[in-house]
C-alpha cells in the first residue's frame, strides 16, 4: 500500500465494513425469509397424525416427524392418478417439443437454406402477433382434442423463443467439422446426428429443461382442456383441495380415526407437486450458469 | 444427399438457368426441408391460420353451434359492448395497478441481491445464497398457492393467525388490501432470486480494471458501488425495466387464476381473468375476442414505445 493518509485508510476500512455487513445482513435476511415459508409446509407435512391430536396445532418445530402422509396421500387413487398423468403429459410434452424445436433450429441454422430469410421473417412475425386464447381454445374443441393430452401438448408445440434460442445455438459451432464430413460424403441426416447433436447437448438440454418445467408446473391449460375427472392432472386436482379449503372429497371413504390432520395432507400435496421441479433445478441451474458464463466472456 | 453450399449465380445470368439453379439449391436441401416440416405444420396452423380467426371472432356473434365463418357479423357492436361494460374500468384499473405493484416490489431487491452476492468473497457462500434463492422460481402457482394458504389461510395460517393473536386481523383471501398484499408479496418472493440472475451476469462481465482502478484511487467499497458497479448496471437495468413495462397489459395472470376467487374479484380481476370468464366460461367468443384483440393492441402500443424509449436512452433495444 503507497503512503495514503491514515484518514483515507480509516475511511476506507469504515466503509468497506459497513459495506460488508449490510450486505450480509441483506442476504441472511433474503435467505431466512425464503426458507422460512418452505420450512412451514415440509414440517407440516411430516407431523405425524398423533402429535396433532395432542397438540392441536402445527408446531413449528414438530417434536416428531413420519412419513405417513405422503404414503396416505400417495395411494389415493385420484391423487396417484393424477399424478401419473401429469408425468406422462411432461415427459410426452417435452420430448415432442424438443424432437420438433431442434429439428427446426438446426434446420434454419443452415446458411444455404433457400428461403431463409422468408422464414426468418415469418418467426419475427409470431413474436409479435399471437392468437388469443379463445381462438386456440375454439381449435381445440374444433380438432376434438379436448380431454386429451395432445391438447396438453399441441397447441404450445414450438415457442418461437427457444426455437431461436437454439437456432443460435447451432449457428455458433463451427463450420469447419461438418464441412470436412461432407466432403466425406455424409447426408444431413447422418451430420446432425452423429456431429452437431453431441457439440449440442448443452444447449438443447438447457431448453429441454425449461420446456420440462413449463410443463410440469402448468395449471391453466390442464383446467382449460382437461375437465373429465378421471383424466385431470396434479396441479388442478391440488389447487382444487386447496381452495375447497378441505379434503374431504379426497378423503371421505377414510375412517375418521384414520384421517390425516388438514393441512398435512395439504402440505404434502403441495410438496409433491413441487419436488420433481426442486430435483432438476440444480441440473438447469448447472447448464444455464455454463451458458450465461459463456455469453458473458464471449461478450 | 446433402453437399456443398450453394454458389451463387454469376451477376446476369439469365432468368431460366437462374430458376434451374433454384430448383438444384432446394432439392439439396430436401433433407433440410423435411426437418423443418414439423414445426412449419404447428406454426402454419397455431400461428398463422389461427390470427383469421383472432381478428374475425371479434367482429361476429357467436352463437351456439357457430363457426367463426357461419357466425353474424356486428362488427365494432362486440367493442361497444366491451368498453360500455361496466367491468371495463375494474378490469383496466386492476390490470395497471398490479403491474404497477409488481414493479415497484420486484424491482429493487434483486439488484441489491445481484449486488451483495457480487461482492460476496467466499464461492461457497455465493453458490449457496443462490441455490436457495433460485429454488422458488421452481414452484409452480399452485405450488405457491399451497404455501400461501399454510402462511394466509385461516384457521390455521401460521402468519394470519400470528397476525390475529396481536389483533390485526387481515382476511388474506377476502379483503383487498391484503389479498394484493399477498400476491405481489409471493410473486416478488417467488421472482427475486431469479431475477437477480441477469444483473449478475451483468456484472460478472465487468472489467475486473475498473475495480482495481477504483481502489487505487482510494474508493471504499460505497464509491466502487458509485462509480463502478452501479454504472455497469445502467443498461440492463433500464433494458429490463422496459421490458416490465412493455408487458404491463399482461399482468401475471397465471398467478391470478390460480389465486383469486370471487370474493376478491373487485381487485384481482385484469384483463385476461376477464377475456377468461366471458369468452370460455360465458361463451361469448366474440365479446371476449373483442377484449382480447383491445389487449393486443394497447399491448403492441407499449412494446413499440417501450422499443423506442429502449433504443434511445441505452442504444439498442428489442429489435
């Protein structure tokens, strides 16, 4: 350190301190009031149906903890159900729209594309004009998708977004393979497959990922196309206990001694309609801060 | 099978081998095409076709048993209807108000955030504050609805019913003030960590000169946030905070549906909960399509504006 005045030293020290513990304090605070609501609904969820009895209440540091309700709330055939559809409408949903959103991307990412620029222009088109929801609405019903998954999936095939989101993707890995494995002879089939696929994993899985989580957590479309009670997915049959405020629709063929507390069951509801997301995040998270890092040093 | 790019033909060269070389060009891309043709079908049907009815529908009555082309036209009759509604002015004010509230709660926190964490020394500490703080942009709204009737919910809310022990008693699903409490609260919660993500990245990519730059010339840690990390974060602040506005018409309304009930109609009800319950729940596709087509359009206005204002204060904007 050069001769610096003590004063400036001290000045600097002050303030790199307070600095310091506001920031700390800020970020304690951020966290605590981010974990305290999810610490509510697990401990909820995992008080067993005794300590209930005694106490009355939801403490919120239960004295004991079981697993029961989740084993309760899974084998309710409407909850188990619903459950299983909506895993199939994500993975059905996700996988097409990535099988039919890449095809596309690497498609238009070819320079040579005669009409390219028509087909530029028509996806700029999309992003600004879109159908409303009643004309989507009235083709479905039209195409006689209703109650039926592909109403789930269809109608929010391909978003414009990621599909230039990807486009880009392709766009920027190198020319120079693919063009050595075409004076090899190879088709464009056997090029997007066995060259640019592997170099692109990362960017379509980041995409995947997010189409995943678009899927899994939607509630209005699966009200919307989805009414016949035996086909309804997780997410509307959730929010229809919560709201009713009550479970005993889902309950009533329980003895009562054998009934779970209220919100117990509310609570491990909600948190099974939330771990499948909570377990993938760190893998997007994983991808999506490679690809952010990446953009950032690029420029 | 796929070769060569196409060469461009020679300047004049003449119309017909012009054309040849066209058909030569598309036939080598025939693979290329057919990769496409998914997509192509989806948007030509979804996208494209779908905006004869966007605009028709909202001209016309629809009746039971109508089609978009069989239904009687009344033209701008579904608008009159619209803006005479005595919903409209609600339904406007609501739609602005929550956007506004959005805003106003969304949009500090997460730069401080960005900010803190930037400057956070240990790695450990930064992955963790963000693991946590990016765990609720996971949840889905209904997810969140559950947590908030386990916090807001009577009998049993842990907060309401803190809150009512003190003898404040607030009906979060029934009074307004706090329902809209609780909703931009839970929004802003679910958003902050994310959010933060872009401002980080911002500035992530600053020089690492600048800082040093300010330490030799004896800045604390207030002046580097002055002179340094503040500036750096000018321009995509203010990119997103045109963005926000752009989209102020679509006020969070997957939130919405999922939270409001009619009790709570007089301040939840925006534009899209409206278009919702007249157009797919009362059936009249023309008076909900006119409403939807009204969005659209005050919508492109602020987006357009937004670009504008965009471009001229940071240079570039959307497009």
């Amino acid at each position: 350190m050069v001769n610096r005045p003590p004063r400036l030293l001290i000045s600097r020290f002050l303030g790199e301190t307070t600095f310091r513990i506001v920031g700390l304090a800020y970020i304690l605070a951020l966290v605590a009031v981010t974990l305290f609501p999810i610490w509510v609904v697990v401990t909820r969820s995992l008080l067993p149906q005794w300590v209930y009895l005694r106490l009355s209440r939801y403490p919120l540091i239960p004295p004991a903890l079981s697993l029961e309700a989740y084993e309760r709330v899974f084998a309710l055939p409407q909850i188990g159900g619903a459950f299983l559809r909506s895993v199939w409408r994500t993975l059905s949903g996700t996988g097409l729209a990535v099988a039919v959103t890449t095809l596309a991307a690497y498609a238009i990412s070819r320079r040579g594309l005669p009409g390219r620029r028509w087909i530029l222009k028509g996806l700029i088109f999309t992003l600004i004009f879109w159908p409303g929801l009643l004309p989507t609405y009235m083709m479905v019903r039209t195409l006689r998708l209703y109650n039926t998954t592909w109403a789930l999936i269809i109608p929010g095939l391909v978003s414009t977004f990621y599909l230039l989101v990807m486009k880009t993707f392709f766009e920027s890995l190198s020319v120079e393979i693919e063009e050595a494995a075409k004076i090899d002879g190879a088709s464009d089939l056997q090029i997007l497959l066995r060259i640019v696929l592997p170099l692109a994993i990362p960017g379509i899985l980041t995409v995947s990922l997010y189409i995943m989580v678009g899927h899994w957590n939607d509630y209005f479309a699966a009200m919307l196309y989805v009414t016949d009670p035996r086909k309804r997915l997780f997410n509307v049959v959730l929010r229809e206990m919560l709201a009713a405020g009550n479970y005993e629709f889902v309950m009533k063929s329980v003895r009562l001694e054998e009934q779970l507390p209220p919100e117990t069951a509310k609570a491990a509801f909600t948190i099974l309609a939330a771990l499948p997301m909570v377990l993938i995040y760190p893998f997007v998270m994983k991808y999506f801060t490679r690809g952010m890092m990446l953009g950032a040093i690029k420029g | 099978m796929g070769t060569t790019s196409a060469i461009s033909p020679p300047v004049g060269a003449a119309k017909a081998p012009g054309l040849r070389k066209r058909a030569r060009a598309i036939w080598r891309f025939r693979w290329i095409y057919l990769f496409l043709l998914p997509a192509a079908l989806y948007f030509l049907v979804w996208r494209f076709y779908l905006m004869v009815p966007t605009v028709l529908m909202a001209l016309k009555k629809m009746d039971i048993g109508d089609t978009v082309y069989t239904a009687r036209w009344v033209f701008l009759d579904n608008f009159r209807r619209a803006f005479a509604s005595p919903y409209f002015p609600a339904v406007i004010r609501n739609t602005f108000l929550i956007s506004g509230l959005r805003m106003a709660a969304g949009f500090v926190p997460p730069i401080l955030l960005a900010i803190f964490v930037f400057e956070l020394k240990r790695p450990l500490a930064k992955q963790a504050t963000q693991l946590v703080s990016y765990l609720p942009h996971f949840f889905s709204w209904v997810v969140m609805y559950g947590i908030c009737t386990a916090l807001f919910a009577p009998p049993d809310g842990t907060i309401s019913s803190a809150l009512e022990r003190r003898g404040a008693t607030a009906r979060f699903f029934v009074d307004s003030g706090p329902f809209l409490a609780m909703l931009v609260g839970s929004a802003t919660w679910r958003d902050l960590g994310w959010s933060a993500i872009l401002f980080l990245a911002a500035l992530s990519s600053v020089d690492m000169e600048l800082f040093d730059a300010a330490k030799v010339d004896g800045a604390n840690a207030w002046g580097r946030l002055r002179h340094v990390t503040l500036p750096a974060l000018v321009p995509i602040i203010t990119l997103v905070f045109l963005l926000d506005v752009s989209y102020v018409v679509y006020a969070g309304f997957d939130q919405i549906v999922v939270y409001y009930n009619p009790a709570v109609y007089a301040v939840a009800d925006i534009i899209d909960t409206w278009v919702y319950r007249i157009g797919i729940q009362g059936a009249d596709y023309g008076l909900g399509q006119a409403v939807s087509l009204f969005q659209s359009f005050v919508g492109l206005v602020f987006i357009y504006g937004g670009n504008l204002l965009t471009r001229r204060v940071v240079g570039y904007g959307l497009w």
